[in-house]
C-alpha cells in the first residue's frame, strides 16, 4: 500500500486515482496520521445487494411510521411551507 501527504494527492490526484482504478492502494496522510484510504472497486455484485438490503429496510420502516389508514394532507393544512421543496 502506497502512501502520499495531502499536498501529494492535490498535486498529483489524476494520478493517483489512475493508480486506484489500476486495483492500487493509497493512505492519504497528514504527518503520520492517514485521513483516508482509497481502495479500487470491487466488481462483485455485493453493492447492488447491499443497496437494495438498505432500501428494503428504508421501505420498512417507512411503513411502519405511517398505517394504511393515514389521512393525506392538504396544502391547506400546512402552516409554514418549505421554500425550498420541489415537488
């Protein structure tokens, strides 16, 4: 595993991400504290079942906050909007 400062990576990070997707491994450090660490992707389909294990879950308890029952609300009912909604 390869390491580089912060003003490294600034400089050079083309490069290095190059490397990464290359299947490299970079520590990012400042001093002899590492503040990050790039690793390349794994080409598994893990992420696609990790994210829909998240979004399961998402759902779930999204239908446990509201029962099938909930009343829909109006625009009238609503006391202060949120400008910066789009709906």
């Amino acid at each position: 595993m390869t390491r580089a400062t912060v003003e490294e990576f600034q400089e050079n990070a083309a490069v290095l991400l190059a490397a990464v997707e290359r299947g490299e491994q970079f520590v990012i450090a400042r001093g002899q504290k590492a503040l990050a660490r790039l690793l390349p992707i794994e080409d598994d389909e893990k992420p696609d079942a990790e994210r829909e294990e998240w979004a399961g879950a998402g759902m779930a308890n999204l239908a446990r906050a509201y029962d099938a029952d909930e009343p829909d609300y109006s625009a009238a009912t609503i006391i202060e909007p949120n400008p910066h909604y789009r709906p």
